[in-house]
C-alpha cells in the first residue's frame, strides 16, 4: 500500500503510470495506490519513489483482488459514514506526515 497525501507532489496517476512501467500491477484507491508484484521489484520500486517523494508505503497481507476486506464492502450508503471512518482518516495523515 502507498499512501499519499497532496503535499507530497505526487499524484496518483502519475504513482500508477511509473509502477506500470516496473511491469507492476496496481488499484487505485482513497488512501493512495495497491502495487502488487515480484518482492525485488516492489523493493526497487518503493525505494526509488521514497528518493523522489515522501511516500508512505506499508506491506498489505492479501490481494489485489481480495475485496471483502474493503471498507468500502461495508458501508450501507442509506446510513452514512461508519464512525469508525474518522478514526482512520487520522491514523493514514498521522504515519504519512
């Protein structure tokens, strides 16, 4: 998982695009960007995008494609934002400042 913040000067499609050219496979998403591929690659590539940009990035323990540990499974849209959404929101800006 990278995650990005608009004070980095990085923009997401521009995260996709460099990961795309490493031939790595990425989803865009709230927080920033999945970036899947061999170990090695996604080694280089993170430590090439932390020279460049104060990125944060953490290892994610399932898929691409896994989506039932999305948050976004669980929200009923006749409700509203869960409440633990805020809670989150400032964890992500606390580890990425």
């Amino acid at each position: 998982m990278v995650f990005l913040l608009p004070e980095t000067g990085l923009h997401l499609k521009t995260l996709t695009e460099l990961a795309l050219k490493k031939g790595l496979r990425t989803k865009e998403t709230c927080f920033g960007a999945l970036v899947e591929g061999e170990p090695a690659a996604i080694k280089n590539f993170l430590e090439r995008l932390k020279q460049r940009y104060p990125v944060y990035a953490k290892r994610r323990g399932f898929s691409i494609e896994d989506t039932e540990v999305c948050a976004s499974t669980f929200l009923n849209r006749d409700e509203g934002l869960p409440p633990w959404l805020f809670r989150y929101a400032g964890q992500i800006r606390r580890y990425t400042s």
